[in-house]
C-alpha cells in the first residue's frame, strides 16, 4: 500500500514543473499533520521546494546555470487563491508579460483578485494582490483571461501582425478554439480578433 509521501510525489510529477501547491491541494490523500509531515519530508529530499510559509513548488531547473529557476508567479499566484479561495486574473501588464508581448521583467506580477489587496515577497519579486470587481472573472481557462487582458492592455489600434503572430506562437493551437467559445462576454473589438486567431490557427 502506498504512502501519504509516495501519493504526494505522483501527483506533483503528474503536473508540469513549476507547479506551486500548498497543502491544500493534498487534502483528499490524507490529513493535514500528515500532508504537512509528507511536504516537509519532501523538501528535505529537495524534491520541492518552499516558496513562502505554507506554499512550495516543483522547481523548474535551467540547464544554462545548472540549478533551479525562479518561482513561477502566475502558479504561485494560483496557488495562493486556491488556499484562499479567491478569483483571480492577472493585470493587464502582467498578462502581456506572461504571453511574452513584454521585453520589461518587472519587479512585481499583478493580479486583480476578489479577496483582500495583499503583497507577498517570492524570491526577489513581489507578487501583489489588488483588490477589484472581477468583470471577466466567468472566464473558465486561465489561458481566456489572459489573452483577454493582453490585447485590452494593447488596445484595438495596436494588434499588429508582430502580436498576432507572437499570441499564435504563445497560445497552443488546440487551446483557441475552447478561448473562442469562453469569451463572449469579451469586448466586441476583443472577441473579433479572438475569432481570426482562432480561425487562422485551425487553418
């Protein structure tokens, strides 16, 4: 019979690196003494690593410095609403920065949220909460959340060939058409230049 630990290891490697959890995400394994023990455990052996009091993740490593990366934000913004139970989406300039339209790494990701406005310290980067109504918070894929960010943060006028091209590039091809269908409660401009890309990435 498997152990709390070993339960724990299968569902982190059965998620992408960079995948941020706090003990939450374990509840239905086992308790949470235990789920607690099993964490600690886990980043003794390094294969996690903590992030902030109550928050680890499964580091992505860069073969350049031959070591771990740095936290991803948006997952440890996840995993923060997760723990909360909070609705989030990220700032419209950390939306761009997140598909790669920005060259700018700031030194804070934003994210609007239904709970309390807060700021948590990740590493050498800020992640701060703000608090706001949620107008796109229906959206059901993170991914609809942020294109939708992006191109309002651009505006109509600024979709160029050069965005277009580089939203196709960030966005998978069997992810548009499931955007297409989560956001028409978008702008109108919004979900017309949703519909070519989705249209022109099936082509």
């Amino acid at each position: 019979m498997k152990s709390i630990e070993d339960k724990i290891v299968k569902r982190i490697y059965s998620k992408k690196r960079g995948w941020a959890f706090s003990r939450n995400d374990f509840l239905d394994i086992g308790s949470d003494d235990s789920t607690r023990k099993a964490l600690t455990s886990l980043e003794a052996k390094e294969t996690i690593r903590r992030v902030m009091r109550g928050l680890y993740d499964y580091p992505r490593r860069s073969k350049l410095i031959d070591g771990p990366m740095e936290p991803d934000m948006g997952q440890v913004a996840q995993a923060l609403a997760r723990k909360s139970g909070w609705r989030i989406q990220p700032s419209e300039n950390t939306a761009l920065n997140i598909l790669g339209l920005s060259t700018q790494v700031p030194a804070q990701a934003v994210y609007l949220s239904d709970g309390p406005s807060k700021t948590f310290s990740v590493g050498k980067r800020k992640l701060v909460f703000r608090k706001r109504t949620l107008k796109e918070s229906g959206f059901k894929h993170s991914e609809s959340e942020l294109v939708v960010q992006a191109l309002k943060a651009l505006g109509q006028d600024r979709i160029t060939l050069e965005i277009r091209k580089k939203l196709q590039e960030a966005i998978p091809v069997s992810k548009w058409e499931q955007i297409l269908r989560d956001t028409k409660t978008a702008p109108a401009w919004v979900s017309d230049i949703i519909r070519s890309l989705a249209k022109e990435s099936a082509s």
